[in-house]
C-alpha cells in the first residue's frame, strides 16, 4: 500500500462507516502518525487495521489496461487478410449476397473471438495453427457447393502480405501455407447458399476454438448464439 500522506475518512463514510466511526478513525490515525502506532492500545490498533482493511487498495505506479481482442496482433492478422478479400470482391463485381467462402471462414472466427475474448497470447496463437487444416478442410468441400451453387474464381494470397512486407517489416505468416499457399482457388457462394454454409461453419468453428485455445479452458461463458452481434 502507498505511504498516506493524510487520513482517508471520507472514503470509509463513502463505503458505508458511521459518523463516529470514521471521527474514531482520523483521530487514531493521526495519533498513530505523531507517536507511533505502539503507542496506542491494543483495542485501537485492531481498529485501524480493520478499517485500512475498509479502504480501496492505492495503486501505485502505472496500471496495466488489458489489451482488448481487436488489438492483438491474432486478430489484426485475420482482419487483414478479411480486408483484402472485402476489397477483392468488391472488384469482381460479385452478384448481390454472394460471398467468398473465405471471408466466411474469417467472419465467423473474428466473431467467437469476439465473443469468448481469449488472452490470444503466445499460447493461444501456437495452438490456434490448427485452425489452417480446418480452414483448408472446410473450403475444399465447399468447392463441390460453389461449383453448384456459385462460382469458382481466384484469389492470390500472398499478394496481400507481400505488399504490407514492402512497407513495413511485418512477423505475421501467410494465410495458408505449405503447397496451399500457392492455391488461388477462391469459392464463391451465391446469397441462396451462403446462410446455410455459415451455421456449417459455425458448427465445426466454435467448438473447435473452445476446444484449441488454452485461456478458454475455464470460460464459463454459454454457447455463441446466433443472433450476437458485436455492440
């Protein structure tokens, strides 16, 4: 606790401490601050000490605030990466509610981080890479569903990163890696499609975040409903 420089009796009134009280208070605690606490009687050292035990803890030097979601860097990768699909697509001209199976994927991700707020701290983001083998999983069966029911285009993946890498030194991975990385297939659902493959995704996604990321572990938060919304 800091070292007070006076008494702190309004702060025992404001939680609730008699009148009488607090005056017993500010009168030990300046006896306490002119002859020392061992000069006091037992019975009134009992009481200061319940009392200070009253008081707000004072923080001392510089409190740290707790980074929120949308500032670590797990999520500013992903929302990168959703940016330059945004702005892919809004080039192709795509039909009205049609959507790109991958920023589906992104979406529904960026929203259970969202909503379960995990530390994605170093742990979090080393076991957060097995979410690429479903990602992968999960845009390949929807080949066969866009072929039907949308379109199947391109979409260069590395060209996102290598641009950011031109102008500013970056440690953020590619999207997909390995022999996916050079893939430029890009499935595109028509609108009629894409609202039944998002509750797949989400049936496959939630849990499995839940599941991988180790501050999640303890949540007591319920299921993600789905009808929440990011205020």
């Amino acid at each position: 606790m800091a070292k007070e420089s006076t008494h702190r009796a309004d702060e025992l009134k404001e939680v609730g401490w008699s009148t009488d009280d607090v005056a017993r208070y500010a009168e030990l605690w300046d006896y306490r601050q002119r002859w020392g606490a061992m000069n006091l009687e037992r019975e009134d050292r009992q009481f200061l000490r319940k009392a200070e035990a009253a008081l707000p803890i004072i923080v001392t030097g510089k409190a740290s605030a707790k980074k929120p979601t949308e500032e670590k860097s797990y999520y500013r990768w992903l929302r990168f990466y959703l940016q330059a699909m945004d702005e892919a697509e809004s080039a192709l001209g795509l039909e009205q509610n049609a959507r790109g199976v991958w920023p589906i994927l992104l979406e529904e991700e960026l929203r259970a981080l969202d909503y379960y707020e995990p530390v994605l701290g170093l742990p979090d983001t080393l076991k957060a890479k097995k979410f690429d083998a479903l990602r992968e999983s999960i845009t390949s069966r929807a080949s066969s569903l866009a072929a039907e029911h949308g379109q199947l285009l391109n979409f260069d993946f590395q060209a996102p990163l290598n641009a950011l890498r031109a102008q500013e030194p970056t440690k953020w991975r590619p999207l997909r890696g390995g022999d996916a990385d050079a893939d430029q297939s890009y499935p595109v659902l028509n609108g009629s499609a894409v609202e039944g493959f998002r509750q797949e995704v989400r049936a496959e996604l939630i849990p499995m975040i839940r599941e991988t990321l180790p501050s999640l572990a303890k949540t007591d938060k319920p299921d993600l409903p789905d009808d929440w919304k990011r205020v």
